[in-house]
C-alpha cells in the first residue's frame, strides 16, 4: 500500500513541477 | 598546527588551482561540443547512445524543454531506484541476502539520491544490497552529478547569451558530462583506490576471529567504483556507515588526500 502511495507522491509533484514551470513560462512571456 | 599539516594544506591548494585552467578548458570543449582528446575513443559511445535514446545533438531545448527533461529523467530514476531498493532480495548480486528495503527508507533513499542530497538515512554494509549499492546509489551517484553540472551549465548560458530562446540540450549535456568528464576521472581514481586497498569486488562478508576469540564480520564489496564517484560528484552515500573514515573507503594518507582533493576539485 505504502508503494503505491509514494509512487503516486513522485508522480504528483512531477507533474505539478511541470505545471507551474509552464506557468513561469507564460508569465514570462506576458511580462 | 603542525609543519607536515601547513605544507599539506599548501600543497591542496596550489594542486586545486593547477587544475583548474586545463579541467576548466577541457569542460568548456565538452559542454560547447567540441572535440576533445578522449573523442576518438567515447565519440562512438556518444553516438550510440543518442541513437539509442533518440536524441539529436543539434537540437537545443527552450528552459521549460530542459526543466521538463531533467523532472522526466529525475522522475524516472528515483521511481527505478526504490523498485531497485524495494526488490533487493529477489534481484542478483546479493550475498548476504539482505531483506528488501522498507518503504519509507526506499523512498527516503530514492528521493534523496536523486536530488543529488544523498541523505544517507541508513548503514549501507547492513541494509543494501550489491545491486542496489551499484545500479541504485552509484548510479545516482553520477547521474545527479553530471544533471547538476548540466544544469549549470544551462544557467551560464542562460546568462550568457544575448538572445535565443534555447540553452542548451539537457540529454547531450549529462551524456557528454557523464562520458567525457566523469567516466575518465573516475576509471583512473578506482583503479588508484584498489592500489591503495580499497576493495573491489562481489564476494559475501568474510568472518575472522579476533586475537580475544571474538568473532567478526568484514564487510566488503564494489567499493573502489562507488567511492571514486561519491567523492568527485560531492556526495554522500558511502558504502559503509561510516562513509570515507571507513579503512576499506579511506585507508591511507595518500587515498585520504586525494579525497579531499577530488571532493573538492
């Protein structure tokens, strides 16, 4: 159980590092 | 402080900044993709591996296509080296049959392996096994490094360029860092801590007994091949416990300054 609970955690945060270094991206850009 | 001490410190010194224009010099062809001395013989390897990975070298990354290598390749060896961990007592090379390790430590390990932090929340010689010393931790051991200085890399040319919107290519960068930088240093400092008498090998703990009769286990194991690359990347994650003030990590005079050297480098 605990497997899937960090595999989840590692998936999470990556996805949600990307999210937001999209958003600098477009914050960038519209700056 | 001692004389012997002063000059050893001197010695450091004046060593650290001799090396630092033709080290210097030599990254900067690396990482600008000019050919380097080592080229004819890691050209090949280069080459096959941007094959096999399907990347073009004349391809450069904008930042976010490089954030979104370096998480992608982060993301997938942290989750390779806790099912590595995880899997220890069915996969090869362990001896000792050593258990699997537990979840919050596999994970804890992981993570910090990955991130180049290498929080070494654990005594290695007891809790993991060849496999995960080898294709986990050393692993990281080089990988994270070589991401590191990739990252840098990017930095500076982020800074120094005056326009563009590409920095670089994150794949070529660790590659070229990794086969070109790493690889080299690291093939000559294992094979300068076997002479020193670092172990370097698969065997199972040997047991001795002591003058008092007391019986003791002696760790060993792939040893020279971790240390070479804990110290130049500046890691942690020793082999034992006790990391380089271990005698089978560390166990001359000679070996312990070319540690401090290479961590230092």
């Amino acid at each position: 159980m605990l497997d899937v609970v960090f595999v989840a955690i590692t998936i999470a945060f990556f996805v949600i590092a990307l999210l937001y270094a999209r958003g600098c991206d477009r914050g960038i850009g519209a700056a | 402080m001692s004389v012997p001490g002063l000059l050893q410190i001197l010695l450091y010194a004046i060593l650290l900044i001799l090396v630092t224009k033709p080290l210097g010099l030599h990254m900067w062809r690396v990482y600008t993709g000019e050919r380097t001395f080592l080229s004819p013989v890691l050209e090949p390897l280069e080459q096959a591996v941007d094959r096999l990975t399907a990347v073009d070298p004349s391809k450069e990354q904008g930042w976010v296509g490089y954030t979104f290598a370096l998480l992608l390749f982060s993301v997938v060896g942290g989750l390779l080296t806790y099912a590595i961990e995880r899997l220890q007592n069915v996969l090869p090379f362990n001896p000792q049959g050593l258990d699997a390790v537990s979840p919050d430590l596999a994970f804890n390990t992981a993570m910090s392996f990955t991130t180049n932090t290498n929080w070494q929340f654990y005594a290695g010689e007891s809790t993991m096994s060849y496999s995960t010393q080898m294709a986990a931790l050393a692993f990281h051991n080089w990988v994270s490094s070589a991401a590191g200085i990739a990252v840098a890399i990017a930095l500076v040319r982020g800074l120094a360029r005056r326009s563009g919107n590409s920095i670089g290519n994150f794949w070529v960068d660790t590659v070229r860092g990794t086969l070109y930088i790493l690889l080299p240093i690291c093939f000559v400092y294992t094979l300068f801590l076997v002479w020193q008498g670092v172990p370097q090998n698969l065997n199972p703990y040997d047991r001795a007994t002591t003058l008092e009769g007391a019986s003791q286990t002696i760790a060993q194991g792939p040893v020279a091949s971790q240390e070479a690359i804990k110290m130049l990347g500046t890691n942690g994650g020793g082999f034992f416990n006790a990391n380089s003030a271990h005698p089978f990590e560390n166990p001359t005079p000679l070996s312990d300054f070319v540690e401090l050297f290479s961590a230092l480098r």
